[in-house]
C-alpha cells in the first residue's frame, strides 16, 4: 500500500504538500495540486486513518444522529453532512434515534462510545446534559432542533414565522376553517409550528379551535386516526396545514381527492408530482445539514474561535398547485 511518502516522491513534493492537496487546502498552486492529484491517482493512495487518529488524537468521523434516517429531511441533512465530511477525508456514521424521547440517551451513547471527531444530532428529548460531558471534549451540534439544557451549538429553521407564513397563505385564499395537523406534540418544532398556526389565525381574527388540531400521525394508520378526528370534530375544514413533510407523506392517500387546500411544513419526494402539487415551508435540510458539518469542523480547526451559539434560519413559502383555488371567488360565482 501506498504511503503519503510515497506519494511525495512521485510527485517531487514533501509529505506535508501532499497532505495540504488531499485536505483541499486552500494555499498550494494549481500546479503543485495537479502533480499531485496524478501522484495520488498513479498510486492509488489511500489514507492511514489509523495513522491520522494517533496523529491527530481525534478519529476521522462525524457521528449524526436523526430521529428516522428514512425522513426525507433527515436523510438530506446526513446526507448533506456527508459530502461536506468527506471533502475533508472523514466519514460519516448515522443512527436514528426513533421518536420515542427515552430511547435518545441509549441510542445516543451507543454512538458516542465510538472513536469520533463531532457529533451533529437532531434530539427528541427535552434535556440534554447528558451530553455535557462530551461536550466538552468534541463539537457537539444540534440541528432542526435547539438543545435543553446544554450550551452548544445549533442551526434551526424559523419554526413560527413559517408555519405562520403556510397558514396566513390558506387564510388569504379565503379558508377561515383550517386544520392542523402533527405528528408529536412534545417536540419543540411541532409545539412552536402550532403557535405560528394559532399567530395566523389571531392575525386574521379566526377562533382557535382544539377540534381542527390533530397529532400522531407518524405514519398511515396515525394520520388516518388524525384526519377521522378533525373531521368528527364539527364542520369540515376545508384546508389543511401540515407540520412536517413525514406526517404529510402519511397523509397523502387521504387528501389527495378529498379537495382541501394544502400547505406543510417541509417538501417531499414527489410531493411536485402530486396533483394538486403541495405548496411548501422549505426547510432546506441541505443547507441545514452543511452548516452543521462545517460547524464541526470549524471548531476542529479553530477550537478557540468564537462562533455564534444559536443560529435560526428564515424559511420560505414555495407555492404549488394546492391552494389555487380561492373560495371566495368560487363562492362569488355560485
């Protein structure tokens, strides 16, 4: 096999230029790289990792940890992490944590009982010191979600403006009976995408009905149970505000004949597909999943820099097809 000397010979450099080269460094001339980039293709050059970590004394990994790794939001936000990882020769292991908040602490430490450089985790519990003395030894960064009892850092969306901002849409589209519909109410996302529906309809002088409001729907037969109780619950509405693009996916086979008005939280794959097509909050999980990546290794690089704690970002509405219709000019027409 191959070593970094090696490398260094063929390509007439030191062993530090070719480490400069295969980290991307910033600072080497675009002829050295490209004699070494041929060097490191020639020799198939691939890196001791067990070398780096007793060099380095930090593993070359970035543990993620999701709620459900088969969340379209969460998959992009690892997957995002990934990229960014591996331009910096490291790897990426993920775990989902579940939805159940007491499972988080084991499932978490599973992880962290492996040699790694950071973690990027997306909770369900409400306390998170258990983290703390990990902390202090790695970068530890949330994601989509704010830690609990710990100070680190954290790259979340603007959970109210954008559910406000999905259900004033509705609203302006002449809708005054809509529905909101989650998965768990304990989680901090779904608790504050329920105040941005409540802040809409305050705005526009609508009452706050518990019975449009419905919660569990995880999957098909929790969304079923979801859509049965806001319909029992009095006049149909006739919109629908989803809180995260998993519930809405479980949602799909209920509504997608049933003519409500239809706004979430987050898109999904094929959501464009669908007719109506679903106007959406666009979390962008890419965006989330880089920051959080590039946070750890900023703090890897530069330990005693000073980074903002706590970032939210600002989230926009992608109109589709879903809420076209206005009711008051088809009620006009009647």
């Amino acid at each position: 096999m191959a070593t970094m000397r090696d490398v260094a010979a063929l390509a007439g450099v030191s062993a530090k230029t070719v480490s400069r080269v295969y980290n991307d460094h910033p600072h080497v001339t675009a002829e050295t790289r490209e004699r070494v980039d041929a060097a490191l293709r020639e020799l198939s050059y691939v890196p001791n990792t067990i070398a780096t970590t007793f060099r380095t004394g930090r593993a070359p990994v970035i543990g993620v940890a999701v709620p459900d790794i088969t969340d379209p939001l969460f998959a992009s936000i690892a997957r995002a992490a990934e990229d960014l990882a591996r331009t910096r020769g490291m790897s990426v292991v993920i775990t989902s944590i579940g939805v159940k908040p007491e499972r988080e602490v084991g499932v978490v430490q599973a992880l962290l009982s492996q040699p790694l450089s950071g973690l990027i985790i997306a909770p369900v519990s409400a306390d998170h010191r258990y983290l703390a003395a990990w902390a202090e030894r790695m970068p530890v960064v949330f994601v989509d979600r704010q830690p609990v009892g710990l100070a680190a850092d954290s790259f979340t969306e603007d959970d109210v403006a954008g559910a406000r901002l999905a259900t004033t849409h509705l609203i302006d589209h002449g809708h005054t009976r809509v529905g909101f519909i989650g998965d768990d109410a304990t989680i901090t996302t779904s608790r504050k995408r329920l105040q941005g529906y409540r802040d809409a309809l305050t705005d526009a002088e609508l009452p706050y009905s518990e019975e449009l409001v419905a919660f569990g729907a995880f999957d098909r037969s929790g969304a079923a149970a979801a859509i049965a109780a806001i319909d029992g619950g009095g006049p149909r509405p006739t919109a629908l505000f989803c809180s995260n693009a998993r519930s809405a996916i479980s949602l799909v086979p209920f509504v997608r004949s049933s003519g409500l008005a239809l706004t979430t939280f987050g898109d999904f794959p094929l959501a464009d597909m669908l007719r109506p097509a679903w106007t959406y909050v666009d979390q962008d999980p890419h965006r989330l999943g880089t920051l959080a990546a590039r946070r750890v290794l900023d703090r890897l690089d530069r330990p005693s820099g000073r980074y903002r704690r706590r970032t939210v970002l600002p989230v926009p509405l992608v109109e589709r097809s879903s809420c076209d219709v206005d009711i008051r000019l088809t009620a006009e027409a009647a």
